[in-house]
C-alpha cells in the first residue's frame, strides 16, 4: 500500500511557522518605513481583516488566479495579504506605503518581498529548533512501517526541511520513507477545468501536481489544504486516472474551514472532495487494512 502524504499541516503544527512567518513579514515593512511594530501589525489585521470578509475571492494567488484560499491554511494568510496589497485597485492610504514600502527593498511587488520573507523566516525558525513534528509522528511512522505501507511525503517546498525533522526523530529519508519537494501543488495550468466547493471555484489543472500523482498512483492520499491536496486526486479518481479504490482523506484542523466540510456543502454541489476527515495523523492507522 502506498500513501501520499502531505507534510506541513499534516506531519506538523503550521500554527507556530505562520506566526514566524507574519511577524518576519510585518518586522520587514516596519523596519523599512521606520514604524513602530505596534503600528505596523495593527494595520496588516486591518488588511487581513478585509479579506477575510470575503474569504471566497482571496487567498494564495501567485499567477493572479486562486490556487488556494486564505482561510484554508494559516500559512496563506501572509502570503494572501501581499497579493491583495499588489492587487487591490483603490488602495488606502496604509496599503499604498506598504507597496511603496516593499519597493523601496528592491521588489517590485509586496508579494516578492512575501515570498523572501517566507523563506528565510521558516529556515530562521527550523534553526531555532521552534519547527517539530507532532509527537506521534515517529509512533505512527513506525506502525505504518510494520503494517507495510510505503510513506511518500509529498511538498512544494524542497526536501531539506523535511529530511533535517524525520532525522531528528530517527528516520532516515530513502529508507524508511520518501521525500519528494518541489511538487508544485500550487501551479495552475492554462485551463479552466475546476470543481465548485461552498461557493468557491477550485482550479483542478495543475499539471506539476497531476505528474507526480500519476506518476505514484497511491491506494491513499492525505492532506490538509483541499485545494493543493485534495481536489485534484479526487477529480483524477473520478476520470479513470487514478485507483477507484484510493482513499482521500483530510487532515482536519481547528482552522479548517466550514465549506470543505459537509456542513458547508449545498445540494446543488454535490459531495466534499475527501472520503474520510482525521483530527491526526494516528487516525491513518485506522486506514490501512492490516493484511497491508
């Protein structure tokens, strides 16, 4: 048997690295317009308050299209900011210094400096020791090692983060499990092809994505973004692509969102695009039959 796992917010807690993540970004801008930190995190809550008023048209949208919602991820809320900052047509007084802000850096757009500041806040963190594995996960690895089952953990970032965490816990990446970075979950393709989820549109034509799934072809998937993680599988289960057996779950979290749920689905939409939702990666388990 062969899972597919996602990694941050499946294998980890994303709560700790998007706080890194937002402090780093507002600590940017402050120190580049001389502001008083106090000043500068009351105006990003007022930004980020905006959009999520309307959550449904922003979020994570490096090519100008939505890849993934803000309200899906904690760690796309930083990065939702920016790109409505770069997008916004009648910017306010405060968003307007922010772009100028982030031009006076070197990038041309609040998204570029977002991105820089993502980087090197998560290495800042992982140095640090902040960023771990949830405390189950070498018990659960070592189950699903004894029960058979191939691990590949699947990211859009490259494998020295991961494999610098499963090390730390005693797992030896290539061995024990697989690492595959660099997924690029995120990128869209030039169609248009997309499910409608509560209310939203989900862009399915993500070709970098699609390879790797094909390429793995797992008996299960999981994961904790539905839009990066999940919509894809299940439209490639239902073409004929992908296992009619496989099995996708969602990691569900404090923050995930109602829409993904039943209780956000309306009839004329159809069903959620999961099979089973988890509170923990030690419900995988219950997953995989013992014959495995």
């Amino acid at each position: 048997m062969r899972l597919l796992s996602d990694f941050d917010g499946v294998w980890t807690d994303q709560a700790e690295e998007a706080q890194a993540v937002r402090d780093g970004f507002i600590a940017a801008i402050g120190e580049a317009a001389g502001q008083a930190p106090g000043q500068v995190q009351e105006q990003y809550e007022g930004f980020l308050t905006s959009i999520l008023a309307e959550p449904q048209l922003h979020g994570w949208a490096p090519a100008g299209r939505v890849t993934a919602f803000v309200d899906e991820d904690p760690l796309l809320q930083t990065s939702s900011v920016a790109g409505w900052l770069d997008r916004e047509p009648n910017p306010s007084e405060a968003a307007a210094h922010w772009r100028e802000t982030a031009r006076s850096l070197g990038h041309e757009t609040v998204t570029s400096l977002a991105n820089q500041v993502f980087g090197s806040a998560t290495r800042e963190h992982l140095a640090r020791g902040h960023h771990q594995l949830v405390p189950e996960a070498r018990e659960v690895m070592d189950s699903l090692l004894a029960l058979g089952v191939e691990v590949v953990v699947v990211s859009n970032s490259d494998t020295s983060k991961l494999a610098a965490l499963f090390e730390g816990i005693g797992l030896r990446p290539d061995i024990d499990l697989r690492l595959r970075g660099g997924a690029g979950k995120y990128v869209l393709g030039e169609g248009n092809a997309s499910r409608r989820l509560g209310g939203r549109r989900v862009f399915v034509d993500r070709p970098r994505y699609a390879a790797v799934l094909l390429e793995e072809n797992p008996d299960l998937v999981i994961g904790d973004v539905t839009s990066l993680d999940l919509a894809l599988p299940f439209v490639l289960r239902a073409s004929g692509q992908l296992k009619p057996s496989l099995q996708l779950c969602l990691r569900r979290h404090s923050h995930t969102p109602d829409w993904v749920l039943p209780s956000g689905q309306t009839s004329s939409e159809g069903r959620v695009l999961h099979d089973h939702a988890l509170d923990g990666v030690r419900e995988l388990l219950e997953m995989v039959p013992k014959e495995s």
